[in-house]
C-alpha cells in the first residue's frame, strides 16, 4: 500500500495513511489544513507572541523590569507555555498511538542520542538547582518525544511542508503586526525586523522558512507552486536580512548554499563558481579597495558602529562565557544540572560580575558543558557530527536527505552563540529536534520515483 505526499501525484513511502485514512482528493488535503493549523496555534502557545516587543523596542522599554523581572521569569515560568507543551505533549500521544511501530537505533547517531538524554537526566542527581532542573528536562523531553512523534509519522516532504506553514505563517503576522504598530521603519539604523519574536528568533524562523521552501522547490514540476515557492523563498531571505541577526544569515547563508552546491547538477555548480568569480573580480575592478569598506559595512547587516563595537565581545557574550569557564573547571566532568547553571538564585550573582542578566548562555555547546560537563557537551558535539555523517550517506541514495543534513549545518552554526535551539520550546527548535530523530531512529526512506 503506498500514500502520497502533499506536492506530487506520485506515490512515495507508505506511511499508515494520514491518521488511517486513504481517500487524498477528499480528506488529507482537509486534515492537512486542520493539523498545520493546530500545530501553529500549539507553537503560538509554546512561544508567545510578543506583539508588544517591536514597540518596546523603539522605546527602549525592552529591558524593564531588570535583575528583578529575571528572577521572576525564571522562578514563575511560563503558563502559557506550559499549557502549549501539555497540548504538544497529547497530541504526541494521538499520533505515535496511530502510527506503525518503526522504531530502530541507528548506528552510532542512535546510540549517542540515547546516551545523551540518559546523562541529562541523570544530571538531575548532581543539580545546584533539582527543582528548575526537573522543569528544564521536563519539557525538553517533551519537545524530544514529539518531535519523535511527528518524524516517525510524515516523510521528509511533508515535514518541510510543515515548516513553510508555521515559519511563513508567523513571518507574516510578523510582518502584519510591525504595520499596525507603525515601527517597520527601513530608515532608522538601530531598526531591526523582529515582528512578533526576538529579532534573533525570527531570524531563525526566516532562515528555516527559506531551506525549506528551497528543498520543496528542487523537484517541483507545477508552474503555480513553483513561483509560489520562489516567492517565499525571496521574502523570507528579504526579511532574514532585515533582521540584521548576523549568525542567523551567516547559519542561513552556509546551510542554503550547501544544499543549493549539492543538490544542483555538475554543469550549473561550474556556472555558480564562475559566476561568483566574476561577480567579485568585477567589483573589485569597479570598486577597488572600496569593496573592503563596503564589505565591512555589509558584515554589520546595517547596525552601524554600534554593531562594530560589539564584535570584539561578540556582543557581551565572552564576558559571559569567561565568567561560565571559571565555575566549569570546578566540575568539568558533570557540570551544574542540564541548562541549571543560570538559576533563580545564580542570576543574581550573574549580573554582578558581568553586567547583565541574560536568560541563558547564548551558546548551545556552553550551555551543556555548564550543565552536564565535558562529558554532555561531546555527546551533544559527537550527535549532531554523526547525524550530518548518516544524513550525508543516506543522500548517495535519496537526494531528500540533504534536506536534514543543511538543516544539521543551520543547527550546528547557530549553536555557536544561542541556547534554545537545542533546550528551548519555539518551532525552530522542534524542526531540529524532528530531524535529528528522523536521522538517529527511523528507517531510510525510499527515493521518489520519476
């Protein structure tokens, strides 16, 4: 028995049916709508809108409350994201419920997962701070168990098709809420396109939203829904560049052309590389040393001097991170509890000796060592290697698989100087999480037949 995906007439890998029903003209296309619906309503809830964020900016209100509001936030959470993850966490439950069992550990990407929520979890034993701790890993390992749920459910197609839905869906209530606002202002320098998130979150939401629409646009046949596609892809890179998130366009830029120098035939690789060649050589002869100037500017996304000064302290995160180092020679092995370290009763100290109170270590490869020592950040360091090793291999036989290996890239970048993409409940961190699961314990799945 075969289904099929959303975008083709062509039969792909079986998947039970959507939630067992075979009839596509007259059902899925309906319960597809209903449950990309349900889905962005569950991440709105997960990740609340701050329509009130992009005003607070211009005003220069987006840090009241101080060392105080800190420590509220961190002791009281979050209710309505506590209410999105029980959501999550039930739907979950309907759809592994409803799908074949497929389970299997996948060699060593397997293995190193399972080994790596084993140590989180044991970090509970070691915790400065059990009760934020078990908070901690009570959601990350919801976020984990549906992000199981959903790989072992869709094919890679659908999953794309997921992510354009909820990334393009809240780029444009982004785009929507700046205009009623009045502050999308391309004019004023310290403007930065942030919409209903942090303007690092949207640029995260943007730089998934443009993979995505690429990896769908590679094999699609119909004129309609390719334009359709194309154009999404050049909105979401306009917007990502509005951001003037600089690692967000850097991760966006490196995993985009991986896939597009991967995926494209022999011919047109040549043609890109001579082009690229001729684009700078032809600046340079116009331009001349200028090109260095401008190229400089260009790096700061538009931020001005206030984006240079920041660079040497990459934006105040190495007074951070030095701070961090100090403490992890104390327990290098086993760290301070998963994600524990910067705690209700640690944020304050925090903020003395470093000058500001930040809500995590704005690294991913920080974070774990604070919290689970050198031991957890190889693991998480050695999954996300093996998970780019098998995607890579599993692309010499089906070429959709460069989809999760450039999705392992934008991860791996991004993880350099932010947190939430591995521990955090927004969607882009579940589209990772999908991925890595659908890599390290799920078969291969069959090529797309022409």
């Amino acid at each position: 028995m075969v289904t099929h995906s959303l975008f083709t007439k062509k039969p792909v890998a079986d998947l039970n049916g959507m939630y067992g029903l075979h009839d596509r003209r007259a059902k899925i296309p309906w319960l597809w709508i209903a449950f990309l619906f349900l889905m962005l309503l569950i991440f709105t809830a997960s990740t609340p809108f701050m329509f009130y964020w992009p005003m607070e900016e211009l005003l220069g209100q987006h840090f009241k409350g101080g060392i105080a509001a800190g420590i509220e936030h961190l002791q009281a959470g979050n209710p309505k994201r506590r209410a999105g993850m029980v959501v999550l966490f039930i739907c979950s439950l309907i759809i592994i419920g409803r799908t074949k069992n497929r389970l299997q550990v996948n060699d060593f990407l397997g293995c190193t997962l399972i080994f790596y929520w084993s140590w989180i979890l044991l970090s509970l034993t070691w915790s400065i701070d059990p009760s934020y701790t078990i908070r901690r890993l009570a959601v990350v390992f919801i976020v984990w168990f549906s992000a199981f749920a959903m790989a072992s459910r869709f094919t890679l197609r659908q999953l794309a098709t997921l992510a354009v839905f909820i990334t393009g869906f809240t780029l444009l209530i982004g785009i929507g809420n700046e205009l009623r606002l009045g502050t999308f202002d391309l004019a004023r320098e310290k403007w930065r396109f942030s919409g209903v998130l942090h303007c690092v979150s949207m640029g995260w939401n943007c730089g998934i939203l443009a993979l995505s629409a690429i990896f769908l646009v590679t094999d699609e046949k119909r004129k309609k829904v390719w334009f359709i596609l194309w154009s999404i892809i050049i909105i979401a890179i306009v917007f990502l560049l509005l951001t003037k998130t600089r690692t967000a366009v850097g991760a966006a830029i490196v995993s985009i052309g991986f896939y597009w120098f991967k995926a494209v035939s022999a011919p047109r690789k040549v043609f890109m590389v001579l082009g690229i060649i001729i684009l700078l050589s032809a600046s340079y002869v116009t331009l001349g040393q200028r090109l260095f100037y401008y190229g400089e500017e260009a790096s700061t996304l538009g931020r001005g001097e206030a984006a240079k000064s920041t660079v040497s302290s990459l934006t105040g995160r190495l007074p951070l991170w030095n701070y961090c180092f100090k403490f992890a020679a104390e327990r290098p092995i086993q760290g301070y509890g998963f994600s524990s370290f910067i705690n209700a009763e640690t944020i304050e100290e925090i903020y003395v000796n470093v000058g500001w109170a930040p809500s995590s270590i704005h690294s991913g490869y920080v974070n774990e060592l604070m919290g689970t020592g050198f031991i957890g950040m190889g693991a998480l360091i050695s999954m996300l290697i093996f998970a780019l090793k098998r995607a890579l291999y599993l692309a010499k036989q089906n070429p959709a698989y460069l989809y999760p290996a450039s999705a392992v890239i934008w991860l791996s970048f991004n993880l350099f100087l932010e947190t939430t993409l591995i521990i955090g409940t927004s969607f882009m961190a579940f589209w990772g999480m999908m991925l890595l699961t659908k890599l390290a314990f799920l078969p291969a799945e069959e090529p797309k037949q022409q």
